[in-house]
C-alpha cells in the first residue's frame, strides 16, 4: 500500500502535467495573438485600408523587380500631355510694363509681334436652357385643317433637366461615390440649380432601369467566357452585412447582391451554377462545390500568406522557398510569352513540379502531422500553418494551372479591382439605405466598369443610359 510521500509525489506530477499542458496552450494562443497584431495587407487577406498610417515594412510586398530607371515617363514613350484642342476662345495680348500710359502706345501697339504663345485650359461652367415651342397651324393648305406639332420623347413636362446634366448626377452619384446629399449640395452650388435628393434618386433609379437589359446580357456574356474570375465582398444596407458578388473578365463585369455570402447565394445568382470553363478564386470553399469548373487558386492570395509564415515563423525554411518557387514560374511564363512562346516544355514543367513536390516534403518534415490524442473526440487541431501546407498539398494542380496554360493569369486582381468600387462607396457615404438602392448601384457599376474595358468613358457609358441607348456600349 503506498505510503503519504508516494500519494504526494503522484499528486505533484499530476499537477505539474496540467500545468505543462496549461503552459503550453497558453504558449499557442500566444503566438496566435502574436499572428493576428501582425497581420497586414502584405501577409494576409486584409485589405490595405485597415493599414491605417502605418504600413507594412514588408520588402516583398510586391513582385515588381526594380528597373534603374529615373521616375516618371521614359524617352521616347507615348505619353498623355496638355495640349490645345481647339482654336481659342479668347485671346489676351501683353507688352511690357513700360508700354502702360506710354505715349507711343498705340503705334508700338501696331508694329508688335507676337514673340511666345501660352495656353490657359479651363472649363466655364453655364446654365443651358432649350425652350420647345409647340406651334400649330391653324389651316393647312392641303387638308385645311389644324396641325399640330408634336414634342420629343424625350421633353415630357412642362420644366425638366436635361440629359447632360441627368448624366453628370448619376455618375457623381455612382462612379464618383458621391452620396444624395452631397451631389445635391455640389451642384446646387456650382450651377445654381436646385436638384432635390429625391430627383437625385429618381434619376439614379431611371438610370438602372435603362441599363437592366446591358446588365443581363453582361451577365450572359461572363457566363459564357472561357476564364473568369470570381469573388465577393460585404457592404452595410441600412446597418445590415449583405454581400456582393462578383464575377468578371477582362472585357465584362457583373455585380449581384445577395443577403447571403456562401454556396446559396451562387445558386440564387445563378451565373456559376452551369459554368464549365476555368474559375480564378482565392479558395473559398463553396467555389469547390461547381461542378464541371476547372480552379485556378489566387497565387496573389497565397504570397501574403507565406509572407505571414516567414514573418511570424522564422524558423521555416519551406516558406520563402515556396514562395520564390512561385515568383519564378510568374516571372519565367513572362518571359516565354514575350518571346512568343505559347506554353513550356514538358521538360521544364516537370523541374518545376518536383520543385514542388520537394519543399511540401521539407514543409511537413517542419510541421509534423499531431499524433492524435487517445480519447479525445474531434479533429485534431492543424493550426494555420499546416492547414495552409495542406491546401498547397492537395490543390498542387489548382495553384500551377498558370503555368500548364498560358492564358490562365497567376492572380485573381481582376476580381478584386472590379470589386473595389463597392468598398469605397460604402466607405465615403457609410452605407446603402435601401436593398434597392445598392442594386441600381451594382446594375450601373457592372455597365460603367464593362464600358471602361470596352474603350469608352464612364460618362459617356452613363449618357448612352440615360438617352436610352445603353446598348451601343457593349456593340
């Protein structure tokens, strides 16, 4: 039978045990909260807004090799300058101070040449009123009877605005994230003219209605594209997370609200359910549950997460190395493809993936899989190292799809600069009063982005809109 002393060291064992345990757990949400201070836009998702003054002092933020070069435009390059686009409209002519109350003025006056001409380019702004008189005739010499003359479709009452300016509310409104209130204070005061913030709306609204039939058709055109890039972003409706989503190309951009973020609201949209080309995304779980798409991962994405690794864990080696693996293939497909080439040998893809293959291998020999522990129900813990070693690991194919096919882009930027816009309207007029509101928003937005890419200006997108040709945008 065991004495006291042997009770007691079993006892101080048992506590030191827990202890052990206890220190340890404290140790990971140590470095777990380590990990979250550290995070930036340069190691992890966030986005480089919630930086604040303070930026990232990461060197590898960007991709970009310096070139030597001095800033600003090269010789020789075709630049945009200020130039005279039409004949002046004033011309103002100046002698020299001694001239002023000299009384041979008017005859130097005449003899003078002009020796250097310099251009003032501004902008008058001016109230443009048309009068439409609707006249009669009272007796017609063919029929002898009273005709009338009819107005355009277009002048429907008594006192309305005119297309220009319609077109000027609706793009401060959307393109310029200008709120109601502030597009009717700025216009009010520079023409003098008193745009209610309820006629702002309205036009704002009749502007949406008009491009709805662009819209969709934009949303087949995405549909229907061999490559397109996919993703989703909250916005404040009334104090309330809805989420828009995002698909797109380089030539179409679609934008949807939904109040949901997940695999139901890809449904409800409907554009990726019957997709079958190639999908760039930055992982998210409910892009994997398409079925007939062919992923490629946002190797963009995964860099700041392997900046994150380096930073936070020193002491792996997998990481930069991953990460200079990935910036190598980027920059070696650059320059296959500006000199012609059209994919890489077999030979050189088969270097690169037992490049791969090889730092997973010292990736899992530094992060070993945890025993699973006897008794205990559940997953074993990962941690976000291994997890992201383990995405590596399984989507091999998904993350080195750039490389297999040349017309597959290595990032997902399409998406996100599409996408932005939402953000920085939610930022300058704080939120969506109405669910409606936010999807007039997003219709012109998808047209005026879809313009952009198609050569033409917001404005003038916005304009086609509003005098009914929405159309003519997208040819």
């Amino acid at each position: 039978m065991p004495d006291e002393k042997d009770l007691m060291i079993d006892d101080l064992r048992k506590q030191i045990d827990q202890l052990n345990d206890l220190i340890k757990k404290l140790n990971e949400t140590i470095k777990d909260l380590r990990e979250q201070l550290n995070k930036n836009s340069g190691n992890s998702s966030k986005p480089p807004s919630t930086d604040g003054f303070k930026k990232p002092a990461n060197k590898n933020r960007s991709l970009r090799k310096k070139s030597g070069k001095k800033p600003g435009g090269q010789k020789g390059h075709d630049g945009s300058y200020l130039t005279v686009l039409a004949e002046p409209d004033h011309t103002k002519d100046h002698l020299h101070s001694d001239c002023t109350n000299c009384p041979h003025y008017e005859k130097c006056r005449a003899a003078a040449k002009v020796k250097e001409t310099r251009y003032v380019i501004d902008a008058v702004v001016d109230v443009d009123i048309t009068a439409h008189n609707l006249l009669s005739v009272p007796c017609c010499p063919k029929c002898g009877c009273e005709k009338t003359g009819s107005f355009p479709n277009s002048v429907k009452n008594h006192i309305q605005y005119g297309e220009n300016l319609e077109a000027l509310v609706v793009t401060l409104n959307t393109v310029g994230a200008v709120s109601v209130n502030r597009t009717h204070e700025i216009l009010g005061g520079v023409f003098n003219i008193p745009i209610s913030t309820g006629t702002i709306n309205n036009m704002v609204s009749r502007c949406a209605k008009k491009v709805e039939p662009a819209y969709n058709e934009i949303g087949e055109k995405v549909k229907e594209s061999p490559i397109d890039h996919a993703d989703e972003s909250g916005t404040s409706i009334n104090g309330v997370t809805e989420w828009v989503h995002d698909l797109s190309n380089d030539s179409f951009t679609y934008l949807a609200l939904h109040k949901k973020r997940g695999f139901e609201a890809i449904e409800d949209i409907g554009l990726l359910t019957d997709y079958k080309g190639i999908l760039v995304h930055d992982c998210w779980s409910p892009y994997w549950r398409l079925d007939g798409v062919v992923h490629q991962l946002c190797c963009a994405h995964l860099l700041r997460e392997l900046n994150g690794v380096a930073e936070n864990h020193p002491e792996q080696k997998w990481a930069p190395q991953f990460r200079e693996l990935l910036i190598k293939m980027k920059r070696s497909k650059e320059r296959a493809i500006g000199q012609g080439k059209e994919a890489f040998r077999e030979s050189t893809l088969k270097k690169y993936s037992e490049h791969y293959d090889k730092i997973i291998k010292l990736a899992y020999e530094e992060n070993p899989v945890p025993e699973k522990i006897p008794g205990k129900r559940g997953k074993q813990k990962r941690g976000k190292v291994l997890s992201l070693i383990d995405r590596l690991s399984k989507h091999k194919g998904e993350v080195c799809l750039f490389v297999n096919n040349f017309a597959v882009p290595f990032d997902n930027n399409q998406a996100e600069r599409d996408i932005r816009n939402v953000k920085i309207k939610t930022k300058v007029s704080g939120f969506f009063k109405t669910e409606e509101g936010a999807k007039n928003y997003l219709k012109i937005m998808s047209f005026v982005s879809t313009a952009r890419k198609l050569g033409r200006s917001a404005y003038e997108a916005i304009r086609l809109a509003v005098v009914g040709e929405p159309g003519v945008v997208l040819g």
